[in-house]
C-alpha cells in the first residue's frame, strides 16, 4: 500500500509486527514516534494522576501494554523509583527499537522492551501492576484483552488503562461535517455505543 498524501487522511503503510486488530494507521516513522512523544508530553499528566490513584507505587513491577515508543513506560519508571521495574511490551518491532534506543538516552536501569503479544508472552514472574493507554479502545474486544493480561498479575494487583470516552466527542459550535462523520470504535454494527465492550 502506498502513503496516501501527508497530513488529515493520511495512510501510512502497515508496518512489520501490526496487531492483530490491524495496522496501528499512522505507522512507526520518526515523524510518529515524535508526534506521540509530544503528545505525552500534553497527557502525561493525566496519565500519572490515575496510575498514582491506582495505586502504582515505588518498588513495584508493572507491565506496560502497548508501550510503542515508551512513553508510559518511562513515566511508570519516575512512580516506581529505582527498586521497581518496568517492562513495556508492544507488537510492533519498530516501537520496542524506537523505545530501547530512548531507555538507552535516559538513566534507566530497571526498564526494559519486548516484542510481541502480552496475552501470548511468558514473564518470569507477576506483576504488580498492568498499564496502558491508548490501547484497549483499538482492540477488537477489550474485555477479552484485559481478562488475558490478568493473568499476569499477582493476587491484589492493578491494570488500570487510560482510554478515551468517544461518546462524549462533540463540536462545538455545531458542525453538520462534524455531525455527519462516524466516531471510529464507539459504535457498534447497530449504531449503539460500545462502550470499549467493558459494560
């Protein structure tokens, strides 16, 4: 497949290691991985807030799903503190490498990378934790996704994922364009809300 233009409605060519649920759409360029880097650099602070109400703590190993270029992983990192440890793991090759070449650039000990499925993965111990974001709402069933990532978590531990909630997109002023366009993901074949199959 080739790109389709630059931009809105761009389609980059699926990428080696996509998902299961498809191509991650906007592909692993530099251009992307900066592109999501600035991005957590705008959501971060959400994202910490609900891993420290989760209870993500120092000392504790978390997984990280989905880490694409490691974002989550490194801010999991600064929670944990240097007696915890963190490995991000995603299907996408270009992403771990992205992620292992930035781990490399920081003072990061306890952080690491893997290639693959987290559902289909071996880990030599449990978790205490399991994260993620962006990630379930691009799964084709969540809940089939969080049941599989709990089992590699130890009794009393946590997932906690930062998604969004489509439901509530909205323009505002009112746009008819905007109106006429569907919310990928959040409706399912009958037009009824999806709720990411959680409810």
């Amino acid at each position: 497949m080739q790109p389709r233009g630059r931009g809105i409605g761009q389609v980059n060519e699926p990428s080696k290691g996509a998902s299961p649920a498809g191509p991650y759409v906007l592909g692993h360029s530099n251009r992307e991985f900066e592109r999501l880097s600035a991005q957590a650099r705008i959501i971060d602070p959400i994202t910490r807030t609900m891993l420290n109400q989760a209870g993500v703590a120092p000392g504790m190993r978390v997984l990280d799903v989905g880490s694409g270029a490691g974002d989550v992983a490194f801010l999991a990192a600064e929670l944990v503190g240097a007696m915890g440890e963190i490995v991000g793991v995603d299907r996408a090759a270009p992403a771990v490498a992205a992620a292992r070449r930035r781990a490399a650039e920081r003072p990061l000990h306890n952080v690491s990378f893997r290639v693959g499925d987290p559902s289909e993965l071996s880990f030599e111990r449990p978790f205490d934790a399991v994260v993620g974001r962006y990630v379930l709402q691009f799964q084709p069933d969540p809940a089939a996704m969080l049941r599989n990532l709990a089992v590699h978590l130890r009794p009393g531990g946590v997932i906690v994922f930062h998604e969004l909630d489509w439901e509530g997109a909205r323009s505002f002023p009112p746009s008819p364009t905007y109106d006429r366009c569907p919310v990928v993901g959040c409706r399912d074949a009958d037009g009824r809300h999806a709720a990411l199959g959680l409810c």
